[in-house]
C-alpha cells in the first residue's frame, strides 16, 4: 500500500546524519553531542565509516557508504521500507503509471525469505507459471540467503529479450525447480472485462494504478451497453437487461495505490467506513470513508481472492465484506496491511516507509492472517491443481503440452474450468443475497459444533 508525500521533517534529520558521518561535526554534533543520548552510537557509526573507508580491499565512496547505510537501517525495520535511489525512485513512479520492464513480479521477503507475492497476469513471470508464495531461491544461480529485496530486484530487471533464471521451491515440489523466464517491457491494463452471459459482467483488477477507478467504471459501462452479449448480433435493449451481478476478480493483485482502493471500494458503498490507518505520527491516522455523491453501483458482486491478493486488494475485498456489500470467494489473502508512505528527498532519491497499518471497517488488522473468504476453496482448488499436475506428469511422455497456448492476449477465464468462478457464478444467479448466505453460513457452522460436541 503506498501513499505518495513529502516528508521535509525527515530530510532535515538525514542532513544532520551525513554532517556527522562525514567528519564536519560542527553545530549538529555538538547539539547532538549535548542532547542525543544516541551520540555514541553515531560516534560509532563515524568511526567504523572512517576504518572501512582507509582499509577496505578497494576504494570506496563516501556516497557508497551512506547509501549503503541509509538501506541497511530501512531493511532492518521490516520487508517493506527501503531506501530509492534516484533510478529506483523514477521507476516506482513510471510503475504506478503502469508500464516497467522486468519480469512482472511483485515479492516480499517473508523470513528472510525471498517470496512471490504474486505474479501480474500476462507478464513473463506470469505465464512462464510462477505461483504467489513461491520461494526463490536462487537467481541466475547465485543464493538469495540474507539478499535484500532492492538487490533482488536490480538482478531481476534488465533489457528486454535478456533472460533470468528463477530457482524455485515451491509446496508439493520434492526439489528445486528453474524457471527460464525472458524479460519484456510489462505494460499492465489495470482493469480487463470479459463477458460472461447478457446481464452478468466479469471484471479483473491487475494492480491499482492512478487510473484503476475510471478504468472499472469505464468497463462496467461497456458492460452495462450491452457489450456483455456473447452473440456477435447486437440485441435490442430492454429495461430488464441491464447487468445485474458482477464477478470481481482480485486474485493475483498485488495491491498499489490506497486513494485507488478507497474510490474502487466507493463504486460499491455509497455510505460508512471504509478503511483507517493508525500509525505513530497524528497525520498518518486517517479514516477513509466511502462518498454519497457519485457513482454507486447496487447490483450483486462476487469478489474472487487468493494467496496472491495484497495490500489494495485487500483493502477492497475487507471493506465490501464487512459492509455486506459482496460475498468472497477462494482461498486466503496475503495478508499485507501495512501502508508505506513514499517520502521524496531533495537528491532526487527518496524512502518507502512503513508509517501506519491499516484497519478493516469493524477493526481488523489483517496483517498476516489476511482476509479470509466467506466461501473457502482451498481444498477443491488443491484437489484440481493435483488432478492437472498427474494428468501433466502422465503427458510427458506424450504428446508436448503447450502451455503458452493456455495464456491468449486477453488471458480469459474458462468459466467451465475455474471452479472459484463458477462458484461464484453460480451464487450470482440465485436469489440468495450476502446477509441471508452469511447467515444460513453461521446456522450450518453452529449445527457442524453441536454435532461435534455430541
């Protein structure tokens, strides 16, 4: 989750660090000698900077050595902070715009692990099969032990054409597996729309860019003209055909921009909560509530999550679970609910902190444990995946699968054969509404209790 401000309070801090590392203690050291019960640690720092920089086995900068410092102290606070240098900081900016070269990878370091978050669709990543919570464990054959994400990701980006190979560990695999995956150019569409039937509409968000919200409303619209039809003859409108159920499909979002989550959530709630943030500092508390005015779309939605979903995605999917507003199918989320606030510095550089953590409208805190569905898939989805890795194993010596043929340029959802969807189609098309699913749900659940306790 990212939010986009200065920050001029921290510049001023880091202006005093570099005064001190670099030998000119002057006023700053001298206040900081009489006021900071840190002295002797920055002392410390200096010293240490002044040993590496007279005996290391080769030259080094001054600049080398702060940066190096600066993303050190960041890593050490949690997976998400990090330090931009002036490249990195251009490139996150190009990325929320939606197009950047690389593999199409979102990762995190779980445990000092480097993990996949989630692989963005019709990326290189995507189609060459890589799964979120994938473990990688070497790149291009060198160890990712103790690798810091910015490092992961410089080695991970390149030109265009160049390959990458992934080493992956990945649950159910008896050994590490590569993957050969050759970068591109990753042009993300934030929103892609499929028709479903003439007046139900499936609608997948990729990531939350500046422009995710008008892209929705700009695809439920086509929808709702009737480009849902699956007949290539145009029919004539009738007042009973406009769309009447939505499938959301949020799995494999990585997340993105906050204000996007809240303007995707206010599409679907017209009035409460929709999310707070609760940090150290005043401004980063903040309640994010949902707008009368404006678009407001009142038909059945069913929201489609996984292991994959994060961050914004999460935020979107919590709020309209809590508000009753959409029925959630699949497995859990990711579970990432800190918000990163990206603070510009007057180099052209910038930091990704981690300044607050996010709340649910009834005040969960899903960092981790993430948002759980209201429909669980999880084994039958574990039970297909097992069914096509034998039917896979069982055609190698056979005839040579395409898998690049099951990734068209739209990526379509075989309704038939994702079964989360056609779950979720199914619901759409009864007369059962959320509160009256949750509550038969919660009956089901009671009765499974007593007759455990009998």
């Amino acid at each position: 989750m990212v939010i986009r401000k200065p920050f001029r309070f921290g510049f001023s801090l880091l202006i005093c660090f570099i005064f001190l590392v670099s030998g000119s203690l002057g006023y700053c050291a001298d206040s900081t000698a009489k006021y900071s019960p840190d002295y002797k640690e920055l002392k410390l720092f200096r010293q240490v900077m002044e040993i590496v920089r007279k005996n290391y086995v080769k030259e080094v900068t001054d600049k080398e050595l702060i940066q190096g410092a600066i993303s050190g102290m960041l890593q050490s606070l949690d997976p998400h902070s990090s330090y931009l240098t002036e490249d990195m900081f251009k490139e996150l900016q190009v990325e929320t715009k939606g197009e950047f070269g690389g593999l199409g990878i979102e990762i995190t370091l779980d445990g000092g692990i480097l993990t996949v978050v989630s692989p963005i669709e019709d990326t290189p990543a995507f189609k060459a099969g890589i799964k979120p919570g994938d473990k990688i464990i070497k790149i291009n054959g060198e160890p990712t032990k103790n690798i810091t994400l910015h490092s992961a990701v410089k080695q991970m980006r390149g030109p265009r054409g160049t390959k990458v190979t992934l080493t992956i560990m990945r649950e159910g695999f008896k050994k590490f597996k590569d993957f050969a995956i050759t970068r591109d150019i990753i042009h993300v569409h934030s929103v892609k729309k499929q028709p479903i039937e003439f007046t139900l509409g499936f609608d997948k968000i990729v990531s939350f860019q500046e422009t995710t919200d008008t892209d929705l409303m700009a695809a439920i619209k086509e929808l709702e003209n009737g480009e849902n039809t699956k007949n290539s003859n145009k029919k004539a409108k009738k007042d009973d055909d406009h769309l009447k159920g939505l499938i959301l499909d949020l799995r494999n979002d990585p997340g993105g921009l906050l204000d996007q989550a809240v303007k995707v959530s206010n599409l679907f709630i017209d009035k409460g909560l929709i999310v707070y943030t609760d940090g150290r500092v005043k401004d980063q508390r903040m309640e994010f509530r949902a707008s009368p005015a404006g678009t407001h779309y009142k038909f059945k939605v069913a929201v489609l999550i996984n292991e994959g979903s994060a961050s914004a995605s999460e935020i979107v999917s919590g709020a309209l679970q809590d508000h009753d507003r959409a029925l959630i199918f699949g497995t859990k989320s990711f579970g990432k609910a800190s918000v990163q606030t990206i603070i510009p510095l007057d180099n052209g550089s910038g930091l990704r902190l981690t300044t607050a953590y996010y709340y649910t409208p009834k005040g969960r805190h899903i960092q981790k444990t993430g948002i759980l569905p209201d429909v669980n898939m999880k084994a039958e989805i574990q039970k297909k995946e097992e069914e096509e890795a034998a039917a896979e194993e069982a055609n190698k010596n056979g005839k040579k699968n395409d898998k690049q043929s099951r990734f068209n340029k739209e990526t379509k959802v075989d309704i038939e054969k994702d079964i989360v969807a056609k779950k979720a189609l199914e619901w759409l098309k009864s007369d059962v509404s959320v509160k009256k699913f949750k509550q038969e749900h919660e009956k089901q659940q009671i009765t499974d209790t007593t007759a455990m306790k009998r």
